[in-house]
C-alpha cells in the first residue's frame, strides 16, 4: 500500500508501507514530514509531477526509511516524494527523474523482469551493440578463451571483461609501444614515469601497484575511541604514520551528468586513499575543473566589455550541457560529497580555454574534471596482505542499481561515439552519507591495535567484478550472488557484477575476525555483507543461487594476455601566432586578463564547500582579513598538536603545451612546486611526490600521440633532474567530443601535476598576503633561467593567441637551487609573505598580494629585473616568486641569496598610506587603482555565482566582500598559552585517575553523517574533559545511557544527509526512540549537567525544543537566505551573557569558522526574550552569513547551561586553524575560544 502526504511546500511524499497504519504512526509521519498533511482518502493524485525512476530506490528513500526505523515506526518500505510541474513540458533530468501523469498505487511498480544469462554467439556484433570498444585484438583474444573453455562466453563474462581491460582501467597506451616517426622509442610511458622513483625513491614505500601512493610520514599523535564496536574514551596514542598521495580525473562522466560526474569522482578518489594497504585515513581534497569558455552575461543580459576571446569559436549545440552549467553544477557535485563525507576541499583551479588556428578547433568541450587530494595512514598498514585460501569477501556500503554500466568503455572513446543512452547509462550517483559509513568502519579498523584487513579495495569501473577480483587476484575466489545487496530487482546477471553502484568497498578479512568486524559494522550503520570467500585454486566466479555461474573464468584468463598496444605517429611541428601589443594599453590589458576565468577570483568556487572540516586545516585558499581565495598551497595538519602536517598544490600548463609539449609538461612541475614551495617542507624538495594526471586527445589527429610521448619524456627527464618521484597518477586518453553534425572538438593535451610532502611545522607556512609595513621589501626571484616570453600566457589568451614563444626551465639544478632556498628563509622566519608568478604573470602576483588588505599599496620598479620590454616583465609567466623581507633582514637575505648563486631583483616596497599599485621601468610609468582592479577581479566569481545563489545574494556578496574586514579583541589577560588555563596536551603520557578528584566526562554524540566529531572531541579533550565517543546506536540499542557522563555536545555534519530537513531525522530517533529519549531526558533533568549543539548539532537542540521550551512560539533553522551552502571564517561579537561556556569571553571580537546549509536562525520572540550568546559582526551578507534574525549565531538557555550555535568554535581553537589571525600572536598555543571548553570543565568540577 502506498499513503500520500502533501508537504507545506505543496510537494508529495509517496511511502510504501506493509501494513495499515495507526494514527498514532501516521502522526508521526506528518511531524517527520514537516507537518504534512495525510492525504486520508486519496488513492490517487491528479497533475503532472516528477519524481524519481520507479526503478530505482533514491539515497534519499534510504535515509528517509532508516530514520522511520530509527522512530521505532515497523513496515515503511519506501519513500519518495515527488514534485507538482504545470504541464508534461517542464523540465527535469531524465537520468535521475521521470515525469509522472498522476501519481497512484502503481509508482513504484516496475513490469520489468530481470533479462536472463546470455551466451553470446556473436562477439562482433555483442561489442558494437553493447559499446564495449574492444579491439579487434582483444576480440580474438575472447575467441581463444572460448575454445579454451569448449564454449561460448556469457554477456557478463565479456561485459566485464571489456571493463577490466578497457584503456581506462587498464592503461594500455601508457604500457604499450610507441613508434614515431618510424623509429620504436626505447621506453614505454609506464616506464619513463616509474623512472623517476627508480632514480629517486625518496621516501616511497609502497606506488604504482595499490589505489595511492605511500610516503614515509613522521610519528604524529592518533587520537581515537579505545574500543569502537560499542561507546567508549578517547585515548592518545603514537604512531608511525605515511602519507598518501592520490589524484583522478571523471571527465566523461561530468561532461555528461555534471553533478554526479564530480561528485562520484571526488568520491571515488576518497575511496582510493581509504583502500591504500589495508586501509588508510583520507584528510583533504583538491579540484580542477576545465572547459570550454563559460560566456558570461552581465545582469541585463549583455556581454562584458573586453571579453572577445570568447568569440573564437562559436557558440556549439552543446551535446549535454553548456560550459556555465557544467561549472556550476560540477563544482556543485564535488563540493557537495566533500562537504558532506567530511573532506575539506583545500586548493584547487580552473582553465577554460578555446582557440581555433591553422585549420584546427582546441576546447575543453570534453571537460576535465579532476580530483585529488592528500591522507595518511599507519606504516605497518601501508601494505596489503597475502590473501589465504579461506579468506572471508566482504562488501561494505549501498546496494546494486543500474548505475555506471559500463563506464570503463564508454570513458575510453571520445564523448558523443555512442549513443546517449548508452553514455547516460554509465555515469554513477553520488550518495556521500553512504561512503562516510563505510568510512568510519574503515576508519575504525585501521585505528585498532591489530588491524584484521587482509586486503582492500574500492568500487569503481566494473563494480563488484573489478573490486572483488583484484580482492582474490592471487588465489581466486568464489562470490555468492545470493548474499549481494540488490537495490533494483529488475537487474540482470550481467548488472549485478558489473554495475559500478558507488560507496562501496571490498574487504578480505580472516573468519575470526568477522564478528568483531560486524559489531562495528552494526554500530555505524555500515552496511556488510558477507559475499564469498577466497578459494585458492586460481579461478574465479560468481554464482547465483541456483548454482548457475554467469561468470566462470581462469584469474589468468581475465587479466592476462591482452594485446600489447601499439601507437604509431608522426612528429608534427606546430606554430601559433605569437601575440602583439602596445605599451599604452597597460592598463586594458590587465582589464582583460583579470577577467579570465584562470586567473578572476575563485570565490564563487571556495564560498560553498567545507574548508574547515576536520579541525586539522593549516592553510586554505582564502587569506587575509577580507578572506579572498587567494593561496595555491593546502595544508593539513597530521594531528592536532599541530606540528607536523601535509602540503599539496597543483600546476598545469596547457597552452604552452599545444605550442611546445615539452615546456608545457615542465612549466606544470614548476608551477606545483612554486605553488608548495611556501610550506615549510620537512627535507625541503625530497619530501616531495608528485601525480601526473594525464589527459589527451589521442588519435584524434596526426601528431598527437607523438606529441603525447614528448609530454611524458621531458616530465620524466624534468622529475629526474631534479629529484623528485612520481609514484602515482592517472590517464585519460579521449579528450575528444564528437558532434553529430561531424564535428570534432579536441581538447588540449593536458598534464595536472599535483605535489604532495610532509611539512615541518604548519605553523610557518607563508601567506600570499602583503604586509602593509612600509619598513619592508619584495623582491623577484626567477626559477626558469629563460628568457621572458609570452607564449603559452594567461595575456596571449585574453587577446585570442597562444604564442609558440613559450618559456621553460632551462636548467634544472638551478631551479632546485632557487626552491631550496626559498625554503631555508621559511624556516630562518625572514619571509614576511610570498606568493608564485603563474596565471596573469608578475603584475597579477602584486595586485593579488594587495587584494586581500583593507588598506595600503605598493611601489614597484622594475629597472632590476633583466629585459627591455615591460610587457613581458609585467605578463610573462616564467616560473619564478615574489617575496617580502622586513628591513632587518634585508642584508642577511641578500648575502644569503649571492652565496648561493640565486639571482634576485629588488623591485619595491609596500605604500601603507596609498591605495595604489605604482610601477616604474626606466621612463615608463603607471599608477593602478587597486580596488578598482580587485572589483574586475572579483566580477567574474559574481557573474557565476549568480547561478548558484539565489534571492540576490551574489550580489549582496560582490557589494560587501571589501567592507567587511575580520577584526578581533581579546581580554586584555589572555596570553594564548597553554598554562594560562593550566593545561597539558601530553597528559596522556603521565595520566593516571585520581579517584578523590575525578575527571569530568564529556560524550561527543553523532548520528549517521555526522562529520566534526574528532574536532570536537580533542577540543574537550584539551580543556582537560574525559571525551566518551556515542553513536546513535549506543542509546538507540540501550548500550549507552549517559549517567557517567556530566557533558554533552551534538556535532556538526549531515545527519541522514539532511534527508527530511536538517536534523530532522536525528531528533526523530530520540522523541520517537524509547531508550534513546529515556537517556536524553534523564540527562536534561539533571542538575549538574552541560550541553552542546554546534552547526547540526545546534539544529537538533533547536528542533528537540532543549533552548527555549518556555517560549509559546518556537524557534527554528532555515535555509540559509542564499539556498546554498556557506563556508567561510568570519567575525563573532561575544556580547555580555551569562552562559556558563562564552560568559568570561564577553566583548570579545573572535575569528570562527561556518559550514552550513540550513543556518538561518528564525526567532519569532522579540530579542530580550533570547539569550543571546553570540552576533554575526557585521549585518549585511555575507558577514551574516545566514540571514538570521537579530544577527544570531548562538543562542543559550535561560540558565546558561545549555548552547546551541551553528559556526564552529572546535574548528578555531588553535591559531593555524584560524584563516585569519593577528600576526603578532601567530605563535600563540591556542585562541581564546579554548576557554570556552575550559569553562564548562570548571563548572563541571564545581558540581562533581
């Protein structure tokens, strides 16, 4: 039976129920549904709407049913809720959603039977129909196999076999053998990669053969729950730790579903550094996005002036989606699984490109959409293990669906070869609250004193097949289709195996281990399954249970012997016109180049995803007290002590790439390592690794592929000169789009290079922003030893050129040279701040170092630098820095410099009094108006950011972006020591209870995508608490009832994935749930108790009424004005207040951190009747973030005992958590917010 309900917001929600239900159930629906109202006596329901595909259960449904579950309501099998549209023609997306002409009892009806097991006659005919691109090669291949077996292969043995050895999987052009110009090149691309760490190994302990890449990482503080398959304490334990390097691109699937093409392809990427050894701990996140020219409009819909780059190409009939829609909506994807998996995304970029010459069309209609990012994990788990026949297969996460068919062939041939149905078909769905379950069972083996993986993998092309088999590839196995979770009943043999249903990992665990395995499981919600087992004889099947086998193959038969690949190509010189100017245009061209999407501000990209998460941030990419995005380096810190962290940043070079393959790979290694070079780096360049991602139009034209080799070679011969290894990466050689009409678009050969290392101390990492001291000096100092040249530019772009004038580096140990000893004045404290000369040249790198400040200028010259033409000093891109040097080091820096051989020019000073950049060269002058350069900077991230806010907030955003200077005031006491408060971060080592004077125990406690739980546990930790770690589960099964525990805090995150309305479905688990409300109710009539909710944990307090429940109209939290999700560190006023946390902070003025979709505190009281704790400092978005009423950010009970408060105080407590901090206390121990969390442990003690 299905039961309608008609939300506030005139949508229907459709649940599937078992059996009739009471009223008392039914009621229970209508508060979970936001007050709906049950539609009684309505079977059915007239008018269009669309919904999602009958087929398929939504991650929404999941969530949905599992909170009734949680609410002790028995039999709700499905729901779904469906939109009203006016007629059939309104728009929806046909991948995930149907249109609907009424809604009855049959919506969720599916007449569709699963299609039965195949024994494919015809291979030729099944690979074309199926879009399977198999070689004719490998198709003889097949043919063996069948006489080898004496029979005809089946549709999932051949579907998964063109999976596990297409190109995308399998990397056959980088293994294969090149010819060009008739002559066989010595080495493969594999081989000249795995060159560099053969030459320099560095630190690598484990790459090219598992999901990541491992570095020795130094011995850092775990800090975890002792036992984790029930609630228990937090403890302090060392360990020797390794660092993970990873990056993936997912261009064909965000080409076409850009959403879900990010979204799944950050997620996966999380999911190969969960599945490095056996398993490993993912930290942060990095995204590039590339495409075609995103033609902006301004408000009244004309074009922006000097935007005629634009005009190369014309406009395409786009075969998916435009190129606005796909960054919008593909930085929207990417952001929204980080955000609510709990990853920072910490750095990042962005190209969009078009060029047409010489008869040839070069655009990023086939996008490029790459993520990456950084993690670490155990040494003794950096490794997999030697599976044993008897081995336990266990799957973890969501069920099968018909999702991601086919992916692996379909990504591996140019965009438009088949058809769109067969292109829609293989792109999967993002469920990030599913992969953060499977996370946190991950997370909690690799945490215990004896890890019980044996070996690990995650699912991504071809699914189970492909996970599962590299799970036994060493022995074999045997996989019970009976035991795999099916979502989608309707599903064939061949879907089963092979669809690539994301969130998923695969274990192998030793049958001992399995029931201990299970209770963590259980308690995180996890869902585990145990599938097969391993079997040793070298063979591998899946069988149904009937005990037919759809898939019956030799291991040898699967992965062996596939046809070596052969590319035979030709040398084709390419040259483009080189660029002209005029010297009086200074000041347009700048215009021009500030609005390239490259090179504009990237706010529109950095205000909506979760910077912060994790507490263990050092360096992001806003800077400076008006927060623009400014920093090329991320920086996480390895645990909370905050020492020893993680550097990653990224490079590219593409347009020089098309003028020279060789300069293009050299300038992207250049530009990751002067954008890293700012990190203080533990043994400088050789704590670096690097991933090469490779993306290139192969076989699309002659040259290319020849092209493609030189790329590699010269990235090789760069890596090797300069020592550093390349231990991972990936390719993806199809960047081609075809269009019916015969068109075809190639995109630029590409490499992303990403750096990764171990830093010293992320406490001295260099910020780009200048300091507005007068008694200082910038100075330039060039990596490349070329001359100045424009070709390959950011300038040559804006003006619709390329340039086959491009620079390079031309001698390698010089640029070593130069990276070593920007690293030595880090550590020797001489650089004030330091910023990279990349996009938009040396003038860009100075306005940029301005941008961030309230005040002040500079006053350039540019007689030191070598050359005549103050063009290129102003716009080339050679790799090289600026750097400011306070006076009293000016002559230690420079003799420091000339000792070692590094030329430099001294090129200026700051101007603290003048709001303008001044710039000399001989008799040449100008004098540039900053704010006004900053406000055509920021323009462009206005223009895309009016996509994605809504009711004008984009607009608020690009007034009050400069008027809004964070400003902080401390109480004159505060030292920002650790012994001000008499604390000890390694109590841990020396602890033992004290029985006469216990310690107070505080319990973090989470729910099913909660996120920020670690933070705050260490921060309650620090201020001296006991810290008890509680799953929901805890207190739904009874296992926990909070009588020890004298604090509590709520975390912040995405419980349930916000499914229903934020924390709707948790504070359904507690009114609803008998044990679960027994426990909070007798906590909250307690009188010697304290609580905490922060971010959605502050949703929860609000939505359960445990504020103000004497107020006759009851508060809420809204969507946050802009609908969309707002990160940012902004400033808080404390006002005078009797809360027992924030009391003796009163007057404050603090820096904090926001992260949240649903923060819009609606009080319907007049504001004396709130005791308010906390006020945004500035009233207008985006200082209000929000839109809240009366400016709240924190809000208390009358008493001052229990706070609710959506930033993050947890994720601001140490001055490197902070994005802005007075530079004067940047040493300091920790922040003010501290004695918050030290308060409520003096209280507790009073109380004890």
């Amino acid at each position: 039976m299905i039961l309608f309900f008609r939300t506030q917001s005139k949508s229907v929600i459709a649940t599937e129920v078992n059996h009739a239900l009471s009223d008392a159930e039914i009621n229970k629906l209508c508060w979970l549904y936001g007050d709906a109202t049950y539609l009684r006596n309505e079977q059915t329901l007239q008018g269009y709407y669309v919904g999602p595909r009958r087929e398929m259960i939504t991650p929404w449904s999941t969530n949905a049913v599992e909170i009734t579950q949680n609410m002790s309501l028995d039999g709700i099998l499905r729901i779904e809720e469906y939109f009203p549209v006016s007629s059939k023609e309104a728009d929806y997306d046909p991948m995930l959603q149907r249109m609907y002409d009424g809604l009855d009892q049959t919506v969720f009806t599916v007449n569709h039977e699963p299609e039965p097991i195949k024994r494919v006659e015809d291979l030729e005919k099944f690979n074309e129909e199926e879009g399977l691109a198999l070689s004719p090669e490998e198709m003889e291949y097949l043919h063996k196999i069948e006489k080898q077996n004496g029979r005809p292969l089946t549709d999932s043995e051949i579907f998964g076999f063109a999976q596990i050895n297409s190109e995308h999987c399998r990397h056959k052009i980088f293994g294969g053998e090149f010819i060009i110009d008739g002559k066989v090149m010595e080495s493969s691309l594999f081989s000249l990669i795995k060159k560099t760490t053969k030459e320099n190994p560095g630190k690598i302990l484990s790459a090219y053969k598992d999901n990541v890449a491992f570095a020795q990482g130094p011995e850092v503080e775990q800090f975890a729950p002792a036992n984790q398959s029930t609630s228990d304490f937090f403890r302090v334990k060392p360990i020797e730790s390794v660092i993970s390097l990873k990056a993936e691109t997912h261009n064909f699937p965000t080409t076409v579903e850009p959403f879900n093409g990010a979204a799944t392809g950050t997620g996966g990427e999380i999911r190969d550094r969960m599945g490095g050894g056996v398993g490993s701990w993912p930290i942060a996140g990095t995204a590039v996005y590339m495409t075609a020219y995103p033609r902006l409009k301004e408000d009244d819909g004309s074009t922006p002036a000097l935007r005629d780059w634009e005009d190369i190409l014309p406009v395409r009939q786009w075969l998916y989606q435009t190129p606005e829609q796909i960054l919008i909506k593909a930085s929207n994807g990417a952001s929204d699984f980080g955000n609510k998996f709990g990853q920072p995304l910490i750095t990042g970029s962005l190209l969009t490109f078009e060029h047409q010459e010489n008869g040839e069309k070069y655009a990023y209609d086939k996008v490029i959409m790459l993520a990456g990012g950084v993690g670490y994990g155990t040494k003794r788990d950096c490794l997999k293990g030697e599976p044993q026949a008897g081995n336990k297969v266990v799957v973890v996460g969501g069920d099968n669906y018909r999702i991601g068919l086919g992916g692996g062939s379909v990504s591996s041939v140019d965009t438009g070869h088949y058809s769109n149905g067969i292109e829609l078909n293989a792109i999967q769905r993002a469920n990030p609250e599913m992969q953060k379950r499977a996370y946190n069972l991950v997370r909690a083996l690799v945490e215990e004193d004896n890890n019980p993986v044996v070996s690990i993998h995650d699912h991504g092309s071809a699914g189970h097949l492909n996970c599962l088999s590299e799970l036994v590839e060493e022995c074999g196995g045997k996989i019970d289709m009976t035991q795999l979770p099916i979502g989608d009943k309707t599903l064939s043999a061949k879907e089963i195996i092979a669809n690539e249903s994301q969130e998923r990992m695969g274990l192998l665990i030793d049958e001992k281990h399995l029931d201990h395995v299970k209770k963590i499981a259980e308690r995180e919600r996890a869902p585990m399954y145990v599938v097969g087992e391993t079997t040793g004889d070298a063979h591998f099947a899946f069988v149904q249970g009937d005990g037919v086998k759809p898939f019956d193959l030799d291991v040898a038969q699967m992965f062996g012997h596939s046809p070596k690949t052969i590319m035979k190509d030709e040398t084709v010189e390419r040259r483009y016109e080189n660029v002209s100017y005029n010297i009086n245009k200074v000041e347009e061209y700048l215009q021009r180049v500030l609005q390239l999407e490259a090179v504009a501000c990237k706010d529109w990209l950095t205000n909506k995803v979760d910077r912060s998460v994790t507490g263990k941030v050092a360096r992001q990419q806003c800077q400076g007290e008006i927060q623009l995005p400014l920093s090329d380096c991320g920086v996480v810190a390895l645990d909370y002590r905050g020492h020893k962290g993680i550097a990653t940043a990224l490079g590219h070079a593409p347009q020089a790439g098309l003028a020279s393959p060789e300069a293009g790979s050299v300038l992207s290694v250049a530009e990751s390592l002067t954008n890293i070079v700012w990190a203080p780096l533990a043994d400088g360049m050789d704590s670096l690794s690097l991933s090469a991602n490779w993306m290139w139009p192969c076989r699309s034209q002659k040259g290319e592929d020849a092209r493609l080799y030189s790329a590699v070679k010269a990235l090789s011969d760069f890596c090797c000169a300069i020592g550093v290894n390349v231990p991972t990466g990936k390719d993806s050689l199809s960047l081609t789009q075809q269009y019916p009409n015969g068109d075809k678009i190639i995109s630029p050969g590409t490499v992303i290079v990403t750096s990764g290392g171990e830093v010293s101390d992320v406490r001295q990492v260099v910020s780009p922003v200048l300091v507005n001291d007068k008694n200082t000096r910038l100075y330039h100092i060039d990596f490349s030893f070329d001359e100045q040249r424009l070709g390959g530019s950011a300038f040559a772009q804006s003006l619709g050129k390329i340039g086959s004038d491009v620079p390079t580096v031309k001698e390698p140990q010089y640029f070593c040279d130069c990276f070593d000893a920007v690293q030595e004045m880090i550590r020797r404290g001489w650089i004030l701040a330091g910023h990279d000369i990349s996009a938009g040249g040396l003038i860009t790198t100075l306005l940029e170092m301005t941008f961030a400040n309230a005040e002040g200028g500079l006053h350039i010259n540019l007689h030191d630098i070598k050359g005549d033409d103050v063009i290129k000093k102003l716009f080339a891109e050679n790799p090289g820095v600026v750097i400011q040097v306070a006076d009293e080091h000016k002559e230690e820096v420079k003799a420091f410099l000339q000792e070692n051989c590094i030329g430099f020019a001294r090129i200026g000073t700051p101007s603290p009094d003048k709001r303008t950049l001044s710039i000399a060269d001989g008799d040449w002058k100008t004098e540039l108006d900053i704010n006004a350069l900053r406000d055509t900077w920021y323009k462009t991230s206005y223009l895309l950011d009016r996509k994605q806010s809504m009711n004008g907030m984009a607009k608020k955003r690009y007034q009050n972006y400069k008027k809004q200077p964070i400003e902080m005031k401390f109480n004159a006491d505060f030292t920002g020591t650790l012994q001000q408060y008499g604390l000890d971060a390694d109590r841990w080592k020396t602890s033992t209870p004290n029985t006469q004077h216990p310690t107070p125990k505080a319990a973090i406690i989470r729910e099913k995508g909660t996120n920020g739980e670690r933070e705050m546990a260490y921060a309650l930790y620090l201020a001296g608490f006991e810290v008890k770690d509680v799953m929901m589960t805890d207190l739904i099964t009874g296992r926990e009832t909070l009588e020890e525990v004298n604090m509590i805090v709520f975390c912040g995150g995405f419980s349930n994935s916000d499914v229903l309305g934020s924390a709707k479905g948790w504070a359904g688990a507690f009114l609803y749930n008998p044990k679960a409300k027994q426990a909070l109710d007798r906590f909250y009539a307690r009188e010697d108790t304290l609580s905490l909710g922060i971010c959605n944990g502050c949703q929860l307090m609000v939505e359960l009424n445990l504020i103000n429940a004497e107020h006759k109209h009851r508060a809420h939290l809204c969507h946050n004005t802009s609908k969309k999700f707002e990160s940012s560190f902004l400033n808080l006023t404390i006002p005078q207040n009797n809360s027992v946390m924030f009391g003796s902070l009163s007057g404050n003025k603090l820096g904090i951190w926001v992260a949240h979709g649903e923060g819009r505190f609606y009080l319907p009281e007049a504001e004396d009747k709130y005791n308010i704790i906390a006020k945004y400092n500035y009233a207008e978005y985006p200082g209000n973030p929000n839109g809240s009423d009366y400016n709240v950010a924190s809000i208390c009970s009358a008493d001052g005992r229990h706070l609710a408060m959506m930033p993050h105080l947890e994720r601001s407590v140490f001055p490197w958590q902070q994005a802005w901090y007075p530079r004067e206390r940047r040493q300091q121990e920790v922040t003010p917010w501290i004695e918050a969390f030290v308060n409520a442990r003096k209280w507790v003690e009073s109380k004890l």
